[in-house]
C-alpha cells in the first residue's frame, strides 16, 4: 500500500486530536484511504507544552519550513485559529505545492476568497468541513450529497458556547454572567467569549453555508446579527410559559429569489428538534426542495468531534475527492453572487414583546395602539404580578404578534419606548414560524 506523507501545523487542542488519530488509527484510515497517510511533522511554535498524545521524538518542530520545504509532504491540515499569522501561512504552504485542510473559519469568513483563489492559481485544494459544525458533515452534505437540491431554508444552532449558556440558564436559573463562567469553567467559552455570544462567530459560520448552498456573495459582517449577552432568564421563563425555548438561532431562507439572512435569540416550539439541542451541541436543519426537511445534529466543537472532520478531509484529499471538488466548486470565486440580500427591514416573523410597564389603567391600550398603528397584530397578552428584581408596581407584560416586519416591529417599539408608562428598554425576539419552519 502507498504511502503518503502528511503534516499538522497547530498543536494546540485540536492538532492533537488529529496527530491522536493519524496514529493511532492507521489501518482504519488506509482502508478508507486507499494508502497510508504518515504523519511526517507536527509543527507548533511551543515545543514544550505537555499534549495528551505524545509523538515520536523528532516529529514536533517550531520550524515551518520543515513542512514548507519538503516536498514529500503532500497534505496539511492547518490548525491554528485567528486571521493572522494563520492568512500567511497558508499562503505560503499553498505556494510551496501544498494541499490544505482548515477548520478555521474567521479565516475563511474575512479572507476567503484570497486564500481559494490563489490555491485555484496554483492547482492546489482547501477543504473545511471541520470550519462549520465541528464534526458534523454539514459542509459535504450541502455541497455533495444535496447538489441535486435547491435548498429552501436552511436554520441552526452553530455555537456550541452560546447554546451552553442558555441551556444552563434555562435549567438552572442562573443569570446570564453566572452562566458564562460555568462555560468558562468547563471549556466550553473563551477567557473573552464576545466573538461567541455576540453572535459573530455564527454569522461567520452562516456566511459559509449561504455561500455553499445558495451561491451568496456576502460578507459575515453584513448579517445582521444579535447576542445572547443581553439576554434574561425571565425571558427564558415567559417562553417556556408560552411553549417555547429561546435559541441562537443562524437562519438563511430564499424568498423570492433573495436571500434573507440574520442570527438572533429566537423562540423555538418545545417538541421541535432544534428547541430540544442542548448542551454544547449543535444542530442544522436544511429543507431542499426535492428531499425536503433534513436535520443535522452533534458536538460542534471539542477535540475529537472537530478531529473526525479534519481527518476525514485529509481522507478526501489524499483519494483525489477533494481536487474534483474542489476545481468544480464556485465558493469564494469571482462570479457574482447568486442571490441578493434581503432588506432586513422588510424581513417578516412573529414576535415575542416583554414590556416592564406601571400597574395602571390604559397601558395596555396605549402599547396595543401603536402596535396597531404599525400594522402589528396581536395573538396573545400576559401579564404577570412583580417578579424579583421588578420594583414597586412595575410589571411584566408580554405581547406574541401575528407576522409583521422587522421595520414596523422596530419602529414601534421605539415608540413604546418613550411612554412615560413603560421602563425601557422593552425586549423583542423573533418566533420561529411553523408553517416557515420544515424540521426545526
């Protein structure tokens, strides 16, 4: 059987689940293979830091140009995290005859189309699977195994950090900043988890799988995105009250022949697959219009699951998969984009409204009246008695709509905002439509 000559650049947690893999499972990956892939270097720019795989003695270096330099070493899976020095790096192992394997998907979200070109220039390949979804096999599902498909919609819960923090505030009751320390705790959130709360590194993701599944040129910073950071568990209480869960949600639908695309808390029926992920997971509904509602669902992150997709890549490239794919595949090429960006204004939804109003005649009026001056229609009205942390005769009031668009619901919430009766600022959230919502 051949053998084929690999490297890992990046030993941080996820480099050593590869070289983990590459070494302890050789038979099982030349089977799928077809050859043996050798792993040759591991590079990483601190020598000493202990790893829970140890490497043959010689094989770990800080020196790039160990990978660079050799021409036998034919693939790289490329595992260090940020934009730079990862942007330069890859360039160069491109340059020096390199196929490359990413899970970094900042990278390909800002830099993406400088990378893929310059490797189409020089007849090399990248595969990213481990970029989106960790080690769930979104980025091959949408790009081989659905190609016969015009996806619909597609919906997920692509931040495992996020996910874990409303799931233990929901469960546990714990405030949102108590929360984020348990993920910090546990591994799950970074020492500044803004990136993953604020709802960026989800757009980041969305920009990817818009991109694959809908041909979209867009830039992640143009999503209109927000975070779970303002979030409050009172609000996870009042939806489940109403039979729903609040989720992160990244959500990409075709309207019309235009993209609508934004990340946002929204509120998901109970019983419905993407309301029941909990944890770290992370979760992706897809409706083709051929095979109809399909749902993806697994640990998003983490060592091994990210591991299992960087290998699997590795298994592509090595059998000429990735290469046929990968000249074939438009993501990042100077064609225009399929499909325009919906107005985010004009985008429709159902919403949850928490007002904190005084206990008097006529506020209820007064709110419903500018609802129904913006052409917003109710569906349900609950208030409740004061709660901790409510003051003297201020209550809760919380308003379900009927659809209307984000620009009316802005609008006058705006405007309820300014009544002397209510305590601003007031909270809105979209609801997951069901009859929009195929198997989320």
């Amino acid at each position: 059987m051949d053998t084929i000559k690999v490297a890992v650049v990046g030993f941080g947690t996820i480099g050593s689940g590869v070289a983990k893999l590459l070494l302890t499972q050789g038979d099982r990956i030349a089977r799928h293979a077809g050859c043996r892939l050798q792993l040759t270097r591991v590079v990483d720019p601190d020598v000493t830091r202990p790893r829970n795989v140890q490497l043959p003695d010689g094989m770990l270096t800080s020196d790039l140009s160990q990978v660079a330099d050799d021409p036998e070493i034919k693939v790289v899976a490329q595992l260090i995290g940020g934009i730079e020095p990862d942007r330069s790096i890859m360039l160069r192992l491109l340059e020096s005859g390199k196929d490359i394997v990413t899970a970094n998907k900042a990278l390909l979200a800002e830099h993406g189309a400088q990378v893929f070109n310059r490797a189409r220039e020089l007849g090399r390949s990248i595969a990213f699977e481990a970029s989106v979804g960790g080690g769930i096999p979104i980025i091959a599902a949408i790009g081989q195994s659905l190609t016969a498909n015009q996806i619909r919609s597609l919906r997920g819960i692509l931040n495992g950090t996020s996910n874990f923090i409303v799931s233990k505030m929901e469960e546990s009751g714990a405030d949102y900043a108590d929360a984020v320390r348990e993920a910090q705790r546990l591994g799950f959130a970074e020492a500044n988890p803004a990136m993953d709360v604020n709802g960026s590194d989800a757009a980041q993701k969305l920009a990817i799988l818009a991109q694959l599944a809908f041909g979209a040129r867009v830039r992640w910073q143009d999503i209109p995105r927000i975070g779970i950071d303002r979030l409050d568990p009172a609000d996870l209480r009042y939806a489940r009250e109403l039979g729903y869960r609040i989720k992160l949600l990244a959500s990409a639908q075709l309207v019309d022949d235009s993209l609508e695309l934004h990340v946002s808390p929204t509120l998901v029926r109970v019983g419905r697959p993407l309301a029941e992920v909990r944890e770290a997971f992370n979760a992706i509904s897809v409706v083709g219009d051929a095979v109809g509602p399909v749902f993806f669902h697994g640990l998003g992150a983490g060592q091994m699951p990210t591991a299992s997709a960087v290998v699997a890549d590795m298994i592509d490239m090595v059998t000429g998969r990735t290469q046929i794919t990968f000249r074939r595949l438009e993501m990042w090429s100077h064609r225009p984009s399929c499909v325009s960006m919906r107005d985010y204004a004009q985008l429709t939804a159902r919403y949850y409204l928490r007002f904190s109003v005084e206990d008097r005649p006529s506020v209820l009026a007064q709110i419903t009246g500018i609802l129904g001056k913006h052409e917003i229609s109710i569906a349900s009205v609950i208030q409740h008695e004061p709660t901790n942390g409510e003051q003297g005769d201020i209550v809760p009031l919380v308003i379900m709509t009927h659809s209307a668009s984000e620009g009316a619901a802005d609008s006058a919430l705006k405007e309820i905002d300014q009544l002397g009766c209510v305590r601003p600022p007031s909270v809105r959230m979209r609801v997951l439509d069901e009859a929009n919502s195929g198997s989320a």
